[in-house]
C-alpha cells in the first residue's frame, strides 16, 4: 500500500502560486497519482490525475518527477475560495481496495 | 463531469433507530461505490466497497452488521445505519466510479447525529 505524506498546513496569499508536494517513496509500476479538493461539509472534488512527468488542466498542474516518488500540485494565482484540503491519493485501476486510503491531507488558508 | 446525489443531506435521529441513505449516480453507471466516514477535522476514512449485485466488502473495523450497505442497481447503493448511537454521529460521503476509471466521483455528503 503506497503511503502519502504531505504538509498538514500551508498558508498563503491571494494572487500567489501554491505548491502542494505529496511523498510517495514505495509507488508501485501500476499507481496513478490522484489529488481532490475538499471544503468543509461538502464530499472531496476531482482536481487532477497523473502518472509521470507533467499533467495540467484548466484549474492546477501536476509535476511527476522520474522516480515518482514525489509529486506537486500546483495552483496557479490562488484566490480565496481555494481555501480547502488538498488530499493526494495513489492507487492502480485494478485494485480500488488500495486507491482510497485518504491521508491527512493538505489544509490550504489564502488570506487576503 | 459525473454528478453524484445523497440522501438526505443531513438527519438527526433518536439513539436506537436506523437510519438509511441513499447515493446516486445521476448521469453515469456506477460499477462500484464506496462509502466513507469523516469525523470532525479528520480525513475521510474507507468504510465498504460495493459493486452492483454483490456483497459489500468492509474495511477491517467496520461492523458489517451495524452499517449494511446494498448496491441493488447500476446507479444506487444505501448504507443503513442500525440501532444507531451517539458515537455514530458523523459525516457519511459516497463516492461511485465507472468501471475501469480510476477517478472517484463523491456525493454530497450526509451529516448524521444521534441524540
């Protein structure tokens, strides 16, 4: 079972880029790398998904090192109402039994 | 993107009666769902798998017979909640997938408390 570690905090300010890294030293070949937004009282949202190098989409980026031991989500000029957890989750297609072990998270505050 | 529905949305029960909900999938096929538990300030905490037609499979620590879960179609699954207590006060979130997609879709969320 890949195991994730990511900072319980981070603060910052409107307009900045935030980067949000997760650990995952024992990745296994078929593992995916998943990262949801969660606010508070609502269920976890999808934000982006990868499996090597560089994935980006209308809202984040998500840089992959080779080794895959490690990954970064990026959000670009962060505004207020990205205030939210920010889980990172890795798992393969084949075996949903190991996909959905939620970490702490990542409790982003953007101030004004 | 795949909308997923629960409920009720919240419900405050008596301690000692059950208490059902109910997660759709709205515009997909959900092939399998899972349902969480989250505890105040906590992550989200995998309580069963189920796939259409078949057993659920529980976490280790999840009573199965305290939380039974049916995933009678393709687009709903319940959990109940029996004989519920106060310890069982929580926020309930169901996720579903489409077979062979490794992207969770979660519902809502259900805010349960039992007084």
């Amino acid at each position: 079972l890949a195991k994730t570690t990511q900072p319980i905090s981070m603060d910052s300010y409107e307009g900045q880029e935030v980067n949000i890294t997760c650990s995952h030293n024992n990745i296994a070949t078929n593992d995916y790398i998943t990262w949801y937004q969660q606010f508070p009282s609502q269920g976890p949202r999808f934000i982006i998904q990868g499996y090597k190098t560089k994935v980006t989409n209308e809202v984040a980026s998500l840089f992959i090192p080779a080794d895959r031991k490690s990954s970064t989500l990026s959000l670009p000029r962060v505004s207020l109402s990205d205030t939210a957890v920010y889980y990172c989750l890795v798992g393969d297609r084949d075996n949903y039994g190991q996909n959905f072990v939620f970490g702490p998270g990542t409790r982003l505050s953007v101030l004004p | 993107g795949a909308v997923v529905s629960q409920h009720p949305s919240r419900v405050i029960c008596k301690s000692g009666t059950s208490v059902k909900i109910e997660c759709r999938s709205l515009d997909f096929q959900a092939t399998t769902m899972f349902w969480y538990r989250q505890f105040p300030k906590q992550s989200l905490m995998l309580m069963a798998t189920s796939n259409e037609g078949s057993k659920a499979t529980y976490e280790q620590g999840v009573e199965k017979d305290k939380f039974l879960i049916n995933h009678a179609s393709l687009t709903l699954s319940t959990l109940t909640v029996t004989s519920a207590h106060p310890e069982d006060s929580s926020f309930y979130i169901c996720s579903a997938t489409a077979g062979g997609v490794l992207e969770q879709f979660f519902g809502p969320g259900t805010r349960l408390t039992v007084l």
